[in-house]
C-alpha cells in the first residue's frame, strides 16, 4: 500500500469508530437503523448517480456489475443488523474489535484461494490480529474460557463479520471492473462515489421491499421516528467507506486494506470507554496491543 491509500484508512478508521457509537446508542432495531442510514444517503447521492450515468451512458455497465452490486448490498445488509442486534447484547468494547478483526483473517484466507498471494510475515499479522480480538472482549485473564464466548452478543458479532468479508471482496471487484471501463470519461475518485452510492441504493431498497411484503411496517416507522440519529450515521458510514473504496482502487490485495482497518479497534475500544463508560482491563489492553503489533506485521 502506498502512503496517501494508508492515510485515507486512516482516517476512515476514526469516523467508523464514531458511528459505531452513534449505532451502539440507537433506540431502534437493527433492520430500521440500517433502513434508516442507508435511505438517508441513498437520497443524497441519487442525483450524483443519475449524472454519473448520463456521462458514462446508461449501458456502459454491464450485468455482472449490477449483480455484484446487489451481492454486495446484501453483504452489507447482513453485516449491519447483524451488529446492532449484536450490540444490543454487549459491550461495542465486545463486539467491535470482534466484528473489526475477524475479517482480516476471513478476506485473507479468500483472497489467497483468488490468487493474491501473502508472505509469512503478513499473515503473522493477520493471525495476531484475530487473537487479539479473543482477548479484547475479556474483563480478566481468567475469563479465558470458552463460556466467555457463548452469547448472543458474540455470535451475531460472527455474522456481522461474515457480511463485513463478503462485501469487501465484491466490492474490489466490482470497482475495478467500474473503474476499468469508465477511465476515459472518468476518474477513479467520481467512480468510487458511484459506487458508494448505486451500494447504499442496493442496501436501502431491499429491506424496504422485504418490509414491505411482510408486512413489516412497524420498522419502517421505527426507521422513521431514528431518522436524525441514524442518518447522522449513515453520512458518516458513506464517507467512511468512501475513503476506503478510494483506497482499494490504489491497493492490489484488498486484504491489507481490511488489515489496515483494524487500526479503528483501538478507536473504538477508546471511544467506549470515555463516552459511554465502558469498562478497560488489562485483557483489553493486551489484545489492543495484540491487534497494533499485527497491523505492523500485515503492512510490512
């Protein structure tokens, strides 16, 4: 990676970890949260969509890309009710580092069997990243059990994850694939707020039509009545990520950019604990150190 993709990481990290907290603190559930946040910038950046289509033609893009679109919506559906209802039954001290690590090993593992190779000190790294989650939702050494991991919590953390590295290995793809054929019309960066936006459309649009048709229309209104809070949070979900999928289009192995990620773990752990006075331990601390030394063995 080179130094302007890792200082746009970077700073993605530090606004991921703040809606993090605006998400830990929402009233609703976590269908009308993501409903909310996702509505609230899908509405925004359509008109920029609408252009960006024009410029490049309505048929520049072919199917697959849309496909890998809606793929990635629902990656991305899964990862975001799977960590509110998560954060309805832990610490975001838990469940962040959880759902923030795990994926480091999930996407390297995947991207190995695609063909972006690693060496061994890379995935040192990413091996002591994913312990250092282990310990990070502990209150003391001796809670090293493997009770201390059978909640509700920690196991919609697991599904958070799973959605976090399905859509961050479709979303290289497709922004490659977007990017390679709109180069000469337009830059990278137009490119990868597109996709930022046709994502956030691909997120907003299905739960809406699964509430729909179930009749769930009490989570509309609850996405409703959370509209500030939440959309608060998506504006800072968008350009969080819209940092991030610059980065990817700069960065050959998209694994090192989810590595990178982590460095919000510290973010998040610090932010729980100063705003709403979350618990610290000398287990956190260790797994916290655990996590920033593998970030230097990823990225060596």
């Amino acid at each position: 990676m080179n130094t302007f993709a890792m200082t746009l990481v970077i700073i993605s990290a530090v606004f991921h970890a703040g809606w993090n907290i605006l998400g830990k603190s929402s009233r609703g559930s976590g269908v009308a949260f993501t409903l909310s946040a996702s509505a609230t910038v899908s509405v925004i950046l359509t008109p920029y969509i609408i252009w960006y289509l024009l410029e490049i033609g309505w048929h520049t893009l072919p199917e697959s890309f849309w496909i890998m679109v809606l793929a990635s919506g629902i990656f991305q559906i899964v990862y975001l009710v799977g960590l509110i209802v998560a954060y309805k039954h832990a610490e975001i001290g838990v469940i962040y580092p959880i759902v923030r690590a795990l994926p480091v090993l999930m996407v390297g593992i995947v991207t190995s069997l695609l063909g972006s190779l690693l060496n061994a000190t890379q995935w040192s790294g990413f091996v002591l990243i994913t312990l250092g989650c282990v310990l990070v939702p502990l209150t003391s050494m001796r809670d090293l059990k493997w009770r201390s991991y059978c909640n509700l919590g920690v196991f919609w953390s697991f599904i958070a994850a799973i959605g976090t590295t399905g859509y961050s290995i479709v979303d290289k793809h497709a922004l490659g694939l977007a990017s390679k054929l709109t180069q000469q019309v337009m830059s990278d960066t137009y490119t990868a707020i597109f996709y930022l936006g046709v994502q956030f459309l691909a997120i907003a649009l299905p739960i809406l039509v699964w509430c729909l048709f179930t009749f769930k229309t009490n989570e509309i209104r609850q996405a409703w009545k959370i509209k500030k809070q939440a959309g608060v949070a998506g504006v800072m979900m968008a350009g969080t990520y819209g940092l991030v999928l610059i980065a990817m289009d700069m960065t050959a192995n998209v694994s090192l950019v989810v590595a990178l990620r982590q460095v919000s773990i510290v973010f998040g752990v610090i932010m729980g604990c100063v705003f709403l006075k979350e618990s610290w331990s000398y287990a956190r601390m260790a797994g916290v150190t655990m996590i920033l030394v593998g970030l230097v063995l990823s990225l060596s």
